[in-house]
C-alpha cells in the first residue's frame, strides 16, 4: 500500500509578502497581550485612566506588529541563520526605537 500523496501537492503557494503579513500580524497579537496585560494591572492600581490603557495598548500592538514585520523582511535577506537572527533583532530594535522617539517628540510638541 502507498501512503505517499499520488501526485504534486497544488495547493496554496504562500507568497513571500504574505509571510511578512503573517509576522506583522502576529507580533501585533503579541503587542496587544503584553501592553494590555501591563495596562490592566496598571488599571486596577489607578495608575493610568481606562482611555489612557485602551490608546497605549492599542500603540503597543502597532509597534511590535511594525517592528515584526520589519523584522521578518530583513531576517530573509541572510542566508546564515546567525546573521538572519542578528539582523532581525535589530531592524526590529531599531523600528521601536524610532516610533517611540517620534512618538514622545508628538507628545512633546
């Protein structure tokens, strides 16, 4: 009996923007659980009003879905798994460092 498939598999071939999409989309989800379990607790201890948790819970998912999918992007570019690992944490580093520098100028302003 042959348990192999009878034939090439013709299903859905992901395209390569679509995996960046998938990472962004998952690093959002992350974002959103982190930011929003830190500003539930800092909720329940008065530290910061409900509006104040829902918009800073709402940046932090934007932030890591940004930087996940940036991340992702420059990762594929390496073929070492070193320098692909390397390269994703700091494009992904340096993609939180910039929107939270651009973020606190507008908050400055």
């Amino acid at each position: 009996m042959n348990y192999y498939y009878p034939g090439p598999y013709t299903g859905q071939q992901g395209s390569p923007e679509r995996g960046y999409y998938e990472m962004a989309r998952i690093g959002a989800v992350a974002g959103l659980c982190g930011t929003g379990a830190r500003n539930l607790y800092r909720l329940r201890n008065a530290e910061i009003s409900r509006s104040d948790a829902v918009f800073d819970t709402l940046r932090g998912s934007a932030t890591a879905g940004l930087a996940a999918g940036a991340a992702s992007l420059v990762a594929t570019q390496f073929r070492s798994p070193v320098a692909s690992f390397l390269a994703g944490i700091a494009t992904g580093t340096a993609v939180v460092y910039g929107l939270e520098r651009a973020m606190a100028k507008g908050e400055g302003a």
